[in-house]
C-alpha cells in the first residue's frame, strides 16, 4: 500500500498536488514594509517524520483564512500548494524549495504525535 502522505524531501515544481502530514514551526506574522500595523504574510517551517523542513508562506490575500487554524507546535495534514524556489533574504531552511499556499490549499489539524517537535 502506498504511503499517503509526500515527503518533504522529495518535493519539487511544477506538481502542486503534494499531501503532507507536518508539525507547523515558529508561524511569524510579517510586517508589511510601508506600515508596521499590516500584516503582510505569515511565515512559519513545516516539519515532516523524516525529520525534513520546508518553508511555507500564507500570501496577504490569505491571511484571514488561514491566520487562526495555524497554531506553532500542531501537527496538520495539508495539501495542494505551489512550489517556488528558496532564495532571497528571507531563507529559513536548506531546502531548495518552499511552499506557498493557495486558495485550494487544505489544512486540517490531527492529533497526531509521531512527527518530532523540533
């Protein structure tokens, strides 16, 4: 029987039908540049059971959709996503990719404690 959940590791473009079952790490509200008072994105790490991290990115337009189901230390099942590459400034993982939520991007808490909390 086939896993049902991708692997951190193995993600990459143009696919965006990844299923993933992650521990939300450190979730940063950011800042827009022109007024403090704006958030402007939500950033956080998502952990797998490999112990693998990617980062995640909840754009403006999102942020009332998902701003209060993504708790730090929780573990969810998520799905559909865009995959981009990891460069700029703002780098908080090795990982050659990170993610980008979408508006068929599905969070769903679990109870769940197999996946590590760092």
């Amino acid at each position: 029987m086939p896993h049902p959940f991708d692997m951190i590791s193995k993600m990459h473009p143009p696919r965006e039908a990844w299923k993933l079952k992650v521990r939300v790490l450190r979730p940063c509200v950011v800042p827009s540049f022109g007024n403090h008072e704006v958030p402007n994105s939500i950033e956080m790490i998502l952990l797998d059971e490999h112990c693998e991290k990617i980062q995640a990115t909840v754009k403006k337009q999102l942020l009332n959709r998902f701003r209060d189901h993504i708790v730090e230390g929780q573990v969810y099942r998520m799905a559909y996503f865009t995959v981009v590459s990891n460069h700029g400034s703002y780098r908080v993982t090795s990982h050659e990719f990170k993610l980008v939520f979408l508006h068929q991007t599905t969070v769903i808490a679990v109870d769940e404690d197999v996946i590590p909390k760092t």
